[in-house]
C-alpha cells in the first residue's frame, strides 16, 4: 500500500496527517519529560524521608535494640530506592527525550523539504495548465475569426457588384486569418502535450515519489515511538532486580528482629545488680511502750499498704538522710539510669553493681588495648634501635633510647592502672547487697505515733527519709512534735522552685512540669538527683530531676 498511488489527489490532508503525527510525537516526548520530573521529585522525597528519620546522637543509644537496628538499615535500603528511581529519570532522560528531541527536529525539517518540492510540483502543474488555457483560448479566437474570413470571402465572391481587388483584399484576409488559426491550433496542441507529459509525471512519478518520502517518514516516527516505549520499559526493568534486592534487605532486616535478645539487652542495660531487700518486720507499739520486745510476726505486704502511708510525714527522725530510691528502680539518675556524678569517682562505687562492673570490665578493655597499642610501639623502637646499631649511618641508637624509656614508663603506668582496675572488677564481683529498707523511730514512735515508711516512687522499695535535716523531736514523750503530721496531711512547704526546662514524667512516681512552673518544694534531694514538689494549683505531688528545677527555700537548705 502506498500513498503515492492510494492518496494521489490528499495532499492537503497527508500535509494535515504528517502535522498530526509530529504534534503527537511531541506530545508522547512531554509525557517522558514529565515522568522525569517525577522520579526525581519521589526519590528526593525518598531521600527527605530518610534524613528526617535519622537517629540523632541522644539516641543512638536505643539503636542496640534490634527493631531500631532493622528500622536503621530499612532507611538505608529506601535511600538506596531512591537512588534507582534517580537512575530511572536519568535514564529516560539521556536515552529517549534527547533521542526523540532530535527525532521531532528532523522530521520536521524533511517533512518541511517534502512538503515545498510537493508545492512547487503542484505549482508547475498549474503554471503549465493555465498555459494550455491560453493556448487553447487563442486557438478558439483565431478559428471564429477564420471562419469570419471564409464566409466574408465567400460573400463577396459571390457578389457581381464588388470590384476584382474588393474579392482579392477578402480572400488575403481570409488566408490570414486561416494561417493565424493554424498557428494557434499548432500551439494550443503543443501546449496541451506538454500539459499531457506533466501531469501524467506529476500524478505518476513526483508527487507518488513525495507522498512516498512523506510516507517514510510518517512510518519511522510510529516506529520510534514504538521504540521509545519499550526503551522505557527496559529502562525501569533495568532497575527491578536492585529494587528487589532493596526490597528483600528490609525484609532480612525485619526477620533479624529479636524479641528475646532485646529483652535480654533492657536487663543488661538497666540491671542495678542489688538484692531485693528483705521483708520489713513488724513492730507492736504497745510492746515498744511497756518495754517489751516481742517476736517479730509476719510482715505486712508492701503492696497492701496505701499509697499515702509510704511516705514519712513531716519530720520523724534526726540525724543525717540516708539516700531514697529513685524513680527508675533502685538506682536513679536523670540521663540514662546513672547517678549524675557516676563518672566522677575512680572506681565507680557510686554506680548500681550491675552498671559497675559494665564500666570497669569496659575500662579494663580500654587499658588492655592500650597497653597491646604501646606494646607494639615499643617492639617497633626496638627494630629501629637494633638496626641503627648494626648500621649507624642510618641514625643514632642513642636517640631511640629516650623514647624507649618513655614508653616503659607509660607501659608501667598503664599495668598499674589496668592492677587497679582489675582489682575494682573482682570486688565488683562479689555479691552486692540491697540498701536497707529498715523502720527507724523517733521519740515520737514510742508515744504511739503512726510508723510510716518511704518508698520510691516506681518500685516502692527504698529508704526511709526526712522532709528536713538533722530535726530532731525535742518535745515531751506525750505531744507529737511540732514537725510530725498524721495520715492525711500534707507534708510542709520547704520552699518554692521554679522549672528551669520543661521535663515529661515517664516513670510511676515522677510528675510532669512545663518551663518557668513554680512549684512547692516538700522534700530535698537526697543525693540521687531528685526533689519532691507539689503542684501549687492541683497540689499533685511528684519527684523531677533537681538539676531541672532552681531553688529557693525558706530555711537554710539547698537543692
């Protein structure tokens, strides 16, 4: 099929076709632009996402567990599908738009070149035809006026009454006109073949030859964007296998999820290493009263007391606090479960035992690496120094040897320390014991006073505790000192604090405080970096973190 012979009078509409189709092409080339612009858009988004999920450095800490760890390399895994949708618009953008950019550009300019030597065709075609028209016109005047010239010769002919030259003027005028119409007979036949000749080439040979290019180049722009449409895809199909390879990462990451090793980890990372204490006696008053001791019977549950009889009310004891459990367990800090001033003593003795021993084999580690570091340092001053004897125009030996000594003054240092240490680990290994939870009784305990015990505030085992320092009960045996409240009452106000930091409670025990809250202080820290306050507009009460909080109390005492 072709359009030379099918289509050889649609000129118009095959110049109208080839616009269409170039107008499509286009078209098809803006759609790859734009899915380009996508891609690139959905793997920034990819890349965003990824960065804004970054673990920031307070909590890399968290990242030991395993869900963090899978959720980390997950991360990892959608960057890296990022990447391959980059690769996708990189792709299409080097190997189709800027082929098919060109392929639209030529086309155009062949179209264009097809379509002028089409018009020019068409435009001798008619210069030719209006020629034939002339001629053809010529032709039927100068006949009538032969004919005109026949029947006047004739005429006068035929008439007696005209002179001889009359009839030979009309007769010459006749073989004029005769000769005239000849000439333009033979003119007007020359015109129509050479008419005949063109039209015949232009309608079997130009313009078949023109429809045929335009024809040609109507078929390779389809078949290039049947190209380009399969290049496409085999650009995204390049991509699966590396997609599927990031997909099946997140996978194994999720299948590396370990419940028990986690909670294995939440034991290793929070253990105090303490015995829980033993069971709290029980003490008859009225055998206290009359002098008598009897037998301690079984004890009260903790978990049967209530809630407002574990804590001492007022002022119940003198002498020096003892140390409360914190809001974490046994052992309370406000950043990571250590004692604020944990890395402040050699030994770590401040530290749960757990916890302790953690950072002294953690030290001994780091004191053994250095000593194998220094060790080999050392080795390797002793080569040179040997080398130097067996050849001294390479160097002085005497001057390996001040950095010998030296490194054998830091090795006995270091084995000193890692004695040190080593000794503070086996003494760590000994079994620890819990912090005493025992009854202590002022004087007003012998007059019947209600015994009521301190807890801390999340595991409701600790030490009992004073709201004031070194007050002791010196009132008579009967009344109840001025300090000490019954069940039910409030413990006094021993100042005011206001919240330095905003702080969210998430232990039992703790209450929240917004920045710039002023508070009532009922309770100083003990040394385990908490106070106890009352809200002023709810009076709830609760511990925050002492370095959290500026103080101003009303006696002489300071947080």
């Amino acid at each position: 099929m072709s359009w030379g012979t099918e289509l050889w009078d649609q000129y118009d509409n095959i110049s109208l076709h080839t616009q269409k189709g170039i107008d499509f092409l286009e078209k098809y080339g803006h759609f790859i632009r734009d899915r380009c612009t996508i891609e690139l858009e959905y793997a920034g988004k990819l890349r965003r996402l990824v960065k804004n999920y970054q673990p920031k450095k307070k909590d890399e800490e968290d990242y030991q567990y395993s869900p963090c760890r899978a959720f980390k390399h997950v991360m990892t895994e959608v960057n890296d599908l990022a990447g391959q949708h980059e690769v996708i618009a990189e792709n299409l953008q080097a190997n189709v738009i800027r082929e098919l950019n060109i392929l639209v550009k030529d086309i155009k300019e062949e179209r264009k070149k097809h379509l002028q030597d089409g018009a020019r065709m068409v435009q001798n075609l008619n210069t030719q035809i209006l020629s034939l028209d002339r001629a053809k016109k010529n032709y039927e005047k100068a006949f009538k006026e032969a004919e005109r010239a026949l029947e006047n010769f004739q005429r006068a002919d035929a008439d007696y009454n005209l002179s001889r030259a009359e009839v030979e003027k009309q007769r010459m005028n006749m073989a004029i006109k005769s000769q005239q119409c000849e000439e333009t007979k033979n003119e007007y036949a020359n015109q129509l073949q050479k008419t005949n000749e063109l039209q015949n080439q232009h309608y079997h040979i130009l313009m078949p030859d023109v429809f045929r290019q335009l024809q040609e180049l109507d078929e390779k722009r389809i078949k290039n964007i049947k190209s380009f449409m399969i290049q496409s895809v085999d650009i995204e199909k390049n991509v699966f296998p590396i997609i599927i390879k990031c997909l099946d990462g997140i996978v194994n990451a999720a299948e590396q999820i370990n419940e028990k090793e986690d909670t294995q980890l939440v034991i290793e990372r929070y253990k105090s290493g303490f015995q829980p204490p033993e069971d709290i006696p029980f003490e008859d008053l009225s055998a206290i009263k009359s002098g008598e001791m009897p037998p301690p019977i079984n004890p009260v549950p903790i978990t049967t007391l209530r809630p407002e009889a574990m804590t001492v009310k007022g002022t119940m004891s003198s002498g020096k606090l003892k140390k409360r459990v914190g809001l974490f367990g046994i052992f309370s800090s406000t950043k990571n479960n250590f004692s604020a001033n944990a890395d402040n003593k050699e030994d770590y003795s401040d530290l749960p035992p757990n916890q302790r021993k953690k950072k002294l084999q953690q030290r001994v580690e780091e004191i053994t690496a250095k000593i194998q570091q220094e060790t080999a340092a050392r080795d390797g001053l002793m080569k040179m120094k040997g080398v130097y004897e067996q050849n001294p125009a390479l160097g002085d030996p005497m001057s390996i040897e001040g950095q010998l000594n030296e490194s054998g003054h830091k090795l006995d240092k270091l084995r000193q320390e890692l004695q040190k240490y080593q000794m503070y680990l086996e003494e760590a290994n000994k079994p620890a014991v819990s912090p005493s939870a025992p009854s202590r009784r002022s004087k007003s305990h012998y007059n019947g006073a209600h015994l009521q015990q301190n807890h801390s505030p999340e595991s409701g085992l600790g030490t009992s505790h004073t709201s004031l320092p070194d007050s002791d009960n010196e009132h008579g045996d009967n009344d109840p000192a001025p300090g000490d409240y019954c069940d039910g009452d409030l413990l006094p106000a021993l100042g005011v604090c206001r919240a330095l930091y905003p702080f969210e409670a998430t232990s039992e025990g703790s209450i929240p405080m917004h920045d710039g809250e002023e508070l009532f202080i009922i309770e100083l820290d003990q040394g385990d970096g908490w106070t106890r306050v009352r809200r002023q507009k709810d009076g709830e009460e609760g511990f925050v973190p002492t370095s959290y909080i500026e103080c101003n109390l009303y006696k002489y005492n300071s947080c």
